[in-house]
C-alpha cells in the first residue's frame, strides 16, 4: 500500500490570520467604493449632462454646521471585529485564547464602528440666500467653497441636490 502524508506548509493559525487578511482587505475595498458628498462642486454621473434652473440672489446668512452620514456601511465594524479577533487569538491557549478571541471581536467591532462613524463627519454651512424674486431658500452643503453674508450667488437645482456657489 502506498501512503502518500500530506502537508502544509500553512499552519492553522497562519491560515486565519491569511484569511483575516483577505477579509479584511476586501471590506476595506468595498468600502471606499461608496464616497457620497455634500459638495457643491461633485455632481453624480447620473446628475451629470441634465439641465437645471439657476436663480440668482444674496446670501444674508451662514452658520457653521456638521454634516454626518447616518447610513453606516458596517466596514469599519466588521474590519475591527476581524482586527480583533486575530488580536486576541494571538493571547494565551486553551479557553483563555477564545475569551480573548471573543473579547477582541467585540471590542474590535466597537472601536471599528466608532472609527468608521468619526470619519462620515465633514465640515459644512447653512446657507441663507434672499433670492432676487424676494424668496428665502436655506441649503447645507460642505464647507469647502467660501461662502460669506452678503455675496453674490447661484442657487443651483433640478436634478438632484441644490447647490449655493458663489457668482
């Protein structure tokens, strides 16, 4: 009879720590495929090339506010529930090694989420515009074209959101 042993040159531990890896790394690119904006310079592809009405007016008011995406895409949790995992698999044997396994999932997850909900955050405006047909429109938008009271402006809108750039 003829035995042929195999084996692998990939350890148990190398392996979850690969496959935690490519996890990983694979939410990490899922994650930056999604990048949604309050900018008043991004148009999406499908607000691009649509016509839309442009009003002219003053802005008589700006205040300083923080923009926050409420739709978490879980990639910072999980990612850190990974990174934890692996971390606390690395500590002590036996059930003291999955204590640490589950602890640093869970902590993981935790700081993941919070890391993930700090940086959805963007600086922006709300702008106050006195139309020259005698209307008030307030937008919010980010804070990365100057705005001040009493500027000349474009109230943008129509096909999608409505911006407020300066004239």
């Amino acid at each position: 009879m003829n035995h042929i042993k195999s084996f692998s040159l990939v350890t148990p531990r190398v392996g979850r720590l690969m496959a935690a890896a490519a996890v990983v790394t694979s939410l990490a690119v899922l994650g930056g495929c999604a990048n949604p904006s309050a900018s008043s310079g991004v148009y999406s592809y499908d607000q691009a090339q649509r016509e839309q009405i442009v009003r002219t007016g003053t802005v008589t008011g700006v205040r300083p506010i923080v923009i926050q995406n409420d739709r978490s895409s879980g990639v910072g949790m999980v990612a850190g529930g990974a990174l934890g995992g692996v971390a606390g698999n690395a500590i002590g044997g036996g059930t003291g090694r999955t204590i640490a396994t589950v602890g640093g999932v869970i902590l993981g997850a935790l700081a993941g989420n919070a890391v993930e909900n700090r940086a959805q955050k963007n600086s922006g405006l709300e702008i106050t515009v006195r139309l020259d047909n005698g209307e008030t429109r307030v937008v919010a938008q980010e804070a990365d074209v100057p705005v001040s009271v009493g500027q000349r402006v474009q109230v943008i809108s129509g096909a999608g959101p409505t911006r407020v750039t300066p004239m």
